[in-house]
C-alpha cells in the first residue's frame, strides 16, 4: 500500500524530481504568470479580430506545457512518446494576426520554464516582455505616417480624354500612383482603372478621390485605406 501510495504522489520510478506541492506551485506561479501575458494582450491588441477564447486558449497552452515538461522531465523515451501522440492532433484554425501567434508561443514559453523549475529567469522575461509590449504600444512603434492605398476609378469609354485627365489629377493630389490594373466592362460604356496611391502631406485623400468625380467622364470613385494595426 505504501508503495503504491508512493507510487501515486510521486513523480515516476526513474526520476522523482517534482513533488505534488511541486506540481501546484508550478501550475500557480504558470496561471499568475499567464494572468500578465493575457493583460499585455488584452491592453495591447488593436484591430477587430479580437477573441476571448484566444485569451482563454493562452491559459491553456500554458499550463498544459508546463504540466507536459513535468511529465517528459529528462526522460528521452516520454518525449518521443509525446511527440508521437501530439502528431495525430491537426490543428487547422488559421491565425490571422502574427502577433497572435508571438502570443502562443509566449504562453508556452512561460508554461515550459515553469515546468522546468526556471521560476526566476521565467517571471523575469514575462515582466520584460509584457512591460516592452506595453511600450510599443503606447509610442505606437513602427507605425507610417503616409500608407499606401487603392483607388478605384470608373469612366466612361467614349470619354477619350478622362485617363490622361485622371492621370494629371493623381499627380497634382498624391505623392505617388500607379496602375495595377484595368477592368473593361462589356456590358456597358464603362472602363475601370486601379490605381496604389500614396497620400501628399496635408491632402485629405477622401476629399481627393471624390473630386474625382468632377472630371468630365468619370462615373464612381472607391477609395479603400488599409488600417496599419489589422492584417488582411
């Protein structure tokens, strides 16, 4: 009986490293850890592809890391083991934003030097990393003053003078443009030119591309702006 109970509390019959108690203060320091990574998250994100199963999915990537490291300890043959039956799981949910996955792997990181029993060097570089997240944010590094965007431009066919006046209006009211591509609509008078342009200082792009429509032969104008902080 008492070796069974041994047995059971203990870690393994090759390597008792972790005790219970271990296990525990292991799984609460990960969970405090983890609290911060998703609060760095939560105050950092920006777009609409925000997610509270994201955030909930951190806690579990965490903590069933740092368990799996308690588990595999030094032990060659539990590790293959475990690669072997992680590889039957596929996972086929697509992350959108990169820094979702940063965030996957930052939550790993944290369950796997928790599980190691690195509880310093680990609450150190969760503090560091949360607080550099943190400062990116707040002084909105690597952020363009000036972005690209697309402009849709549709005129009439029959008005032969409506590209070249197009052309001389994107030259006067943008940095930069450029042609991408020409659509011809066969079931009507109509052609449609797309065009990258890069907004002037001070030129509200909005107000341009409507004044667009003023030129003699242009019948609709689409500009589409690109937000900096959501991946398409």
């Amino acid at each position: 009986m008492n070796d069974f109970l041994s047995q059971l509390l203990g870690s393994g019959a090759e390597d008792n490293v972790f005790h219970p108690l271990d296990v525990l203060v292991i799984m609460a320091l990960t969970m405090i850890l983890l609290l911060l990574v998703s609060r760095s998250y939560q105050a950092t994100h920006r777009g609409t592809s925000y997610a509270q199963s994201f955030v909930h999915s951190l806690f579990l990537m965490g903590l069933t890391t740092g368990i799996v490291m308690v588990i595999i300890g030094s032990n060659i043959a539990r590790a293959f083991s475990l690669v072997g039956a992680l590889s039957i799981i596929r996972f086929r949910t697509a992350v959108k934003d990169v820094r979702d996955t940063a965030y996957l792997f930052f939550a790993i990181v944290v369950g796997m030097g928790c599980g190691t029993g690195f509880y310093l060097h680990t609450a150190l570089f969760t503090v560091i990393t949360a607080g550099l997240m943190w400062v990116l944010f707040k002084t909105d590094f690597a952020s363009r003053t000036s972005t690209e965007e697309i402009l849709k431009v549709t005129f009439e066919r029959s008005a032969a003078g409506a590209p070249a006046a197009i052309d001389a209006y994107l030259k006067q009211h943008f940095d930069e443009h450029r042609l991408i591509n020409s659509v011809r609509h066969f079931d009507s008078d109509e052609d449609t030119h797309v065009f990258v342009v890069r907004t002037r200082s001070g030129e509200d792009a909005d107000a341009a591309s409507r004044d667009l429509e003023q030129i003699e032969g242009v019948r609709q104008t689409a500009l589409f702006v690109h937000d900096q902080q959501v991946m398409l």
